[in-house]
C-alpha cells in the first residue's frame, strides 16, 4: 500500500530507509493513523522523516501523492455535530479494496470537478436537517456519500473529524519548512553544525584524564601501594584557515560569506582559526583586512602555516582569463605579479594537502574557464550546507593528489 | 492501539500541539523511542515530564553532557572505590555487586512498572554517544560482563530524547526512532501557553505583547531568536512593572529580557529607528 509513495519520497530525496518504511506500513496496519490523512500526514512523518531538513520534500511529496484531498474551510459546527460520534466507523480495507478505491477515486476526481461538488455540498447542507450515519446521499459519517467523514467514497469532501488546527495537505501545501531544507539555505547554526564534523581527535595537552587499567597495573605492581596514572586526554586539533574572495563578483554573497565566517569564528573546538583575504586571486601578497590594506607575504604565510593546517578557500573563482594565467595578469592597477596566479595555486595545493575551495556560485555556472580550470587543483563544493559537508568529508579524508589535466 | 481514553492529551501545565499528542501516544503504543527537536524553548523537555505527568509514570531523568559516555547510563563500576577500600580492608570488597551502580538507563530497565525515561540533550555527548546505545534501546537490555549478567528491561521504558541540533545524530540510531520537529508556536498557541503560565493575565497586555513578540522575532538576521521562555520572561516582567498594554505598542520595556545579545540588541534598535514610523524608542 501506498508504495508509490515511498518512490516518490525517495524521488524527492527524503532517505527513507526500508526499515522505516516497513515499520511505517505496520502501524498503518495496526491502525495507528486512525484512517485520517491528518494523522499520516504528521505520524507518517514521524515514522518517515528524521530530520527537519527533509520537512519540505516531504511535503511535496505529501501533496503529489495525497494532493487533491482537501478540506474546506466553510463554517460547519451544524455538519460537524452531525458527524460527532459515528455509529459505523471506517471499515479496515484489504489491499485490494484500497487499490479499488484508488481506482474509484481517479474516476470520481475525473467525472467531478471540485467547484460543482463544493456547489452541490452547499446545496445539500441546505436542505439537510439531521445527522445521518451511513447511507449514499446527506452528509454523514461512515456510509457512501461523498460528503462528510469516515465514510467509504473515495475523494469527495471530507468534513473535520478531528479538530487539527489545520490540515495536512494545507499544512504541506505551505510549505512551511522551505527554510529547513539542507540545499538552499546556510544559517549559522547550521553551518556550526555541519562544521561539528571536522575534528581530529589527538591526544595532546595536559595529563588529566585517569587511565584505570594503567593504574590497576601500576598498583598491583607496587604491592597494593595506589599508585594513579594520567593520561592526556583527546582533544580536537584541527587547525583552519580561511582564505576569503574580496573581489567585486563576490559582492552578492556577502551575506553567505559572512555567515561561514562568523559560525567558523564562534566555533571552540577548533585548535586554531585563521582567515585571511585575497583579491580575485592568488599572487604575491595575500591580505589580512577584509579592505586588502595590510598585505602579507604569500612566502611568509607558507612559511608560517605547515601542512597540518587545513585550508578553506571561499571565491567564485570567476576571473579574467589574463588574470589566473598572465604575468602582471593581476587586476589591482598597481600591483605586478611576476609569477602567474595559477603557479602560486599550485604551489599552496601542494603545501596544503588538506584543501579544498568553496563556491558560492551555483554548480551550473561552473562551466567558466577559470572556475573549471580551479576545480582541477582544488576539489570545489557549493557553498550550501550539503556542500559545506562534502567539503569537510574531504578535508577529513586522506588527500587526494591533483587531478591530473 | 492506545486506548484513546488513556492516551496522552497533553497536561494542565503542559499545551501539546494535536500532533504531537498523537505521535507520543503511536511512540507509547509501539513502543519506539521519540526524538524531539525543535528551537530552544519549545518545551522538549518538558514534554517528558508532562507525559510523565499525564500517565502518572515515574520519570528517570539522564542528562548528557559533553563527557558522558554512553556507559555512565547502564552502569558504573566504581573501581576506584573497591581498589580504595581493598587497602584499608574495612569493607567487603569480595562482593563486587558493592561497587557497581546503575546508571539511569538500568534503573529505568531495573523498575518493576513502566516509567518515563528522558535522555536530555543527546546531541551533547560525542557523536558516536548514540551509536553507542542503539542495540541498548532497540532491545532495551544490556550486559554487565563484570557479574557476567544481563540486565533485561521488565517493561519497556518510555523513551523522550531531546537534541538541540549541536551535532547531527547518526542515521542509523534516527532509523530506529520516530522523530518529531517541534516549530514554534503561532500567536494562538502562544496564548494558550501564556495563559497556562499566567492564568490571571489580563487579556489585552497578552495579546500585546504577543504582537511585539513576534515582531521583534521576524526581524532580519537576529544572532539568537527570542523563544517561548524569554516571553514568559517579559512578560513577568511587564506584570511586575506594572506597565500597560499601551506603552507597549508604543516602545518596548526591558528589551533586554528579550534580546540577550549586544549585537540583536544594536540591530533592533538599528531597525526600528530606520523604520520612523514606527516610533521604537528603546526605554534603556
């Protein structure tokens, strides 16, 4: 039952794993979800989605497999009352029953347009004086009309029910969780969390940390005398620096920029954090000031900074041709270089192992020649939260060695 | 199915949306472990000791934090402690039932009727902390090499995991749970939540304040959101000071139980000063 569902969930990339959708279907079976879309809507959820971050394709999803069953927002305390209470709950259905009603329902959905049921619903609410339960034509519960609830007509009008404060396909009709959704948005909380993942625990700093069996030994040994043994405890050592576009194209993502940074610099369980500035790119001198005043060597920072320093750039390494590949191709009037942009590239992926750029461009705008030629020496990720994760995963892993052209 | 009648309907100081009623009486009735998240001060925690509350169970309370070990929450073997009294030979030390003591989670398995078992904060602990408790929450038993025992759950606890997203949890411990995002709640919801903490608050000053809240709550960019608590908070600070419903559509009195962060704080008045009209003046 419902298996197209799970296909078009997985369609929609929510990773449903086979053993929540099975324990889904159970309760479903054990009856849990009450025969009421707002209960497979939210319980469904529960069981199918285990993250926030999902919410939003589940709706999706949730309105092309469900979509079409809505209820009306008309004032129906008088109908509802009528429902209160029904004398003859929804059967359960088999498989085959369920499927016949799907077949029913499409049927209906095709000789029905919603306007005219909406219209006759009106009528008949009009005309109608009493509670009915069962029976083909009023508004009732149970039964086979297509007005009222618990009843067996496939589509149709279903009429509260349940006092949910609203209903599931309004609610996934909203779309309310859009802002939760991993590809789109990078708030700091969460770029905090994905940075969670970069860690390499090493044991260094002070012994503080017991270490029993050490102690057991050590006591044993000296006749029973105790004798406390210390260890150092593991502590984070990733060291980071960040090496930041200034230039004029990186303008529009300012803001996303600046929330990488400001969740990197909150962060505490980094051993270091260092940020540093570029101007479009590499050359001589890199910047410690975001206005590229204060210069520093690009020799000194290598010097300054071995390899077990991981290093981040963040650009949408979208230049002029001239400018990566050109002696003097740097686009500051005043500057020279004597050494092409692409040579210092090189020169930093060789020093740092650990590197990877980050591009707040969208992938499809990676088709331009530097963007494309970058992508070769460093590995390039998105700058969105699923790509901040695949950026980290690279970080953490061994280093590959450069693509060769 | 739960007996609708017993169910969980929420408590009188506790105002559960219907979906997540419903999804705490499906996580009784199969007995699966919930997750709950949701921004701070939507009430995670204290939806367990509400539920708590509400069956009348017993709550075991395990909060983790950045040191815990998945193990302090089964048992502890205290050898120290033995190790200790083997040299002052003034205690029994043969029996080494003496020196291990159960941790929340083998109190919760150890109880003889079923309680409520909150585990608050799992997102503190290491990443592997959940990893850690997968086959101990899945068959709610666990072993004790040291007595060569299984401890065996006599009735499955009713387990309420809360995570403020810190860290991400691993996928296959969320498989074998059911989850639940609290969002935070609408003004209607809110209202109900004020009421229940200040039954006697006088209509007007409430939804007032309410409006100013959510205001203040959808300007751009804030470090840290206000929640339901820092309301609460003013509110009780609103009532204290005796101000009217009216001086608060007119400015906003001690912003600071709102905003805690300088930076919000300069941003909001930043704001509402750019926006004339509207009038902020800020009251200190």
């Amino acid at each position: 039952m419902f298996t197209n569902f799970y296909y078009i969930l997985r369609n929609k990339g929510v990773p449903v794993s086979v053993t929540e959708w099975v324990a889904f279907i159970e309760a479903l079976y054990e009856g849990h979800f009450q025969s009421s879309l707002n209960n497979l809507y939210y319980v469904g959820r529960a069981f199918l989605v285990k993250s926030e971050a999902y919410y939003d394709q589940f709706d999706l999803a949730f309105q092309e497999y469900f979509g079409g069953i809505k209820t009306e927002d008309v004032d129906l305390t008088k109908v509802l009352d009528w429902l209160d209470n029904p004398l003859n709950k929804l059967p359960r259905l088999s498989r085959e029953e369920i499927a016949e009603m799907q077949e029913k329902m499409e049927e209906f959905r095709k000789q029905h347009d919603m306007e005219e049921l909406m219209r006759q619903f009106r009528e008949r609410l009009k005309e109608q004086t009493e509670r009915h339960d069962g029976g083909a034509k009023w508004i009732g519960t149970g039964g086979k009309s297509p007005f009222g609830a618990y009843g067996t007509h496939p589509g149709g009008i279903r009429v509260g029910g349940e006092s949910w404060s609203q209903s599931a396909a309004k609610v996934a009709e909203e779309r309310r969780f859009k802002n939760y959704r991993n590809d789109i948005i990078l708030d700091v909380r969460q770029t905090k969390l994905a940075l969670k993942k970069l860690r390499e625990l090493k044991r260094e700093g002070a012994q503080e940390e017991l270490d029993i069996d050490e102690t057991i030994d050590k006591t044993a040994k000296e006749g029973g005398e105790i004798e406390l043994v210390f260890n150092r405890s593991r502590e984070n050592t990733v060291r980071i620096i960040l090496l930041m576009d200034t230039g004029g194209s990186m303008l529009p993502y300012t803001e996303l920029c600046e929330r990488l940074f400001s969740a990197a610099s909150q962060m505490e369980h980094f051993k270091e954090f260092k940020y540093y500035f570029f101007h479009n790119c590499i050359y001589q001198d890199i910047y410690e000031d975001i206005g590229n005043y204060k210069s520093m060597p690009t020799e000194k920072f290598l010097s300054n900074f071995d390899k077990r320093y991981k290093l981040v750039f963040v650009g949408d390494a979208r230049m002029a041709y001239s400018e990566l590949f050109d002696v003097n191709g740097c686009i500051d009037y005043f500057s020279t270089n004597d050494k092409p942009s692409i040579e210092w590239l090189i020169k930093m992926k060789e020093h740092f192992p650990h590197s990877v750029w980050l591009n707040p461009t969208h992938r499809n705008f990676w088709g331009h020649y530097t963007v494309d030629t970058i992508s070769k020496i460093f590995p390039m990720f998105e700058l969105t939260i699923d790509g901040l994760k695949d950026a980290i995963k690279a970080l953490t892993s061994r280093p590959k060695r450069m693509a060769q052209n | 199915m739960a007996n609708a009648a017993q169910g969980y309907k929420g408590s009188e100081d506790y105002i559960a949306s219907k979906p997540l009623m419903e999804i705490v009486n499906v996580s009784v009735a199969l007995a699966k472990p919930l997750v709950i998240k949701g921004e701070p001060g939507t009430g995670k925690t204290l939806l367990a000791h509400s539920i708590s509350r509400a069956l009348n169970k017993k709550l075991y309370i395990w909060n983790v934090k950045s040191s815990t070990k998945a193990k302090d929450g089964l048992y502890v073997y205290d050898t120290v402690q033995r190790l200790n009294d083997a040299r002052f030979k003034d205690k029994d030390i043969t029996d080494i039932r003496h020196y291990i003591k159960m941790g929340k989670l083998g109190q919760a398995f150890k109880s003889d009727v079923q309680v409520v078992l909150l585990i608050d904060e799992i997102d503190k602990a290491d990443v592997e902390f959940p990893n850690d408790l997968l086959n101990e929450l899945d068959e709610m038993t666990f072993h004790v090499p040291e007595l060569d025992e299984e401890v065996v759950a006599k009735h499955r606890p009713i387990v309420i995991i809360t995570s403020n997203s810190e860290k991400e949890l691993p996928d296959a411990f969320l498989r074998r749970c059911i989850f639940h995002y609290i969002e935070f709640p609408d003004e209607e919801m809110m209202e109900r939540i004020v009421k229940v903490h200040y039954p006697d608050i006088e209509a007007k000053l409430m939804k007032e304040a309410i409006k100013r809240f959510y205001w203040i709550r959808e300007v751009d960019g804030l470090r840290k959101k206000p929640s339901t608590s820092e309301l609460i908070d003013w509110i009780k600070a609103l009532t204290l000071g005796g101000i009217s419903a009216d001086k608060i559509s007119a400015e906003i009195p001690f912003l600071g139980t709102i905003l805690k962060n300088e930076l919000d704080t300069d941003r909001f008045v930043k704001m509402s000063q750019g926006h004339g009209s509207f009038g902020f003046k800020r009251r200190f």
